[in-house]
C-alpha cells in the first residue's frame, strides 16, 4: 500500500517536470518616432510621511538623545524591541506618542523622551493636500 501511495505521489511531479515552448517571436512595429510625455507632478503628490536624512538620520538621532538609566537590572535580556506609534502632525510635530509593544518595559520613559524632543518629520501628502498621519517605528536596543 505505501508503494503504491508513493508512485501516486511521485507519478503527479511528472506533470510538471514537462518542457514548454518558448514563447513565439514577435515582430516589433516599424520604427516611427514617438511621442514621450512626461507629466511633472507640481504640487508633489503622493510624498510619503518620513523623518528627514531618511532612516540613517532618525537612528541616529536616537542614538544621540537615548539616556539608559544605569540602574536597570537587564537580567539576561539581549536586546530590547519597542514599537512606538505617533501621529505627525501636518507642521511635522509629533503628537499621541505611546509604545505599542515592549518586551522590556524598563526603557518606555527613555524611548518616549527621545520622540517627544523630534520635530524633523515630514508631513504626507495625499490627493495634492497634507495630511496628518499615524506612524508606527521599532526601535531596537542591544545591550552589551
């Protein structure tokens, strides 16, 4: 009966072991001169809501501004994973911080400290208007 169910088994990825044809050739169009329309989008639309200098500038802003408390007992914890959820604001301040998840509670005040000292978010745009929106950054502590 297992032999049996085997063959079965392997008999179905026969099926797929086949080759197709390639696809058949097509002739191109003759070449005429065409026509490139580049549309400039003025108003910016569609720009994403981010930290200026990009990811690079906000770790280390972070790094820069973090002060660990030296009397926390890490106990044999590695590193620290928080994620802290905003809302950026339309004039890019920061407003709602709060940490959604930690697996290390001991470092909330030192993480929400840092976020409430940014200013340099960059409000989204969507349909040409800019709008507030909620964020959500991990911050990862390792600890040595």
């Amino acid at each position: 009966m297992r032999i049996t169910l085997f063959l079965v088994f392997l008999s179905g990825f026969s099926l797929f072991a086949q080759d197709f044809a390639p696809p058949p050739a097509v002739k191109s169009p003759d070449s005429s001169p065409k026509l490139l329309v580049e549309i400039i989008d003025i108003c910016g639309c569609g720009l994403e809501t981010h930290y200026a200098g990009g990811h690079s500038a906000l770790s280390s802003f972070v790094n820069d501004k973090i002060v660990i408390p030296n009397d926390i007992n890490w106990g044999n914890i590695q590193r620290v994973r928080a994620y802290v959820q905003f809302i950026v604001e339309k004039d890019g301040s920061l407003t709602d911080i709060h940490i959604l998840h930690t697996n290390f509670s001991d470092l909330d005040e030192a993480i929400l400290a840092v976020f409430h000292q940014m200013t340099n978010w960059i409000a989204g745009e969507y349909d040409c208007i800019v709008q507030r929106e909620r964020v959500r950054v991990p911050i990862t502590v390792f600890v040595e």
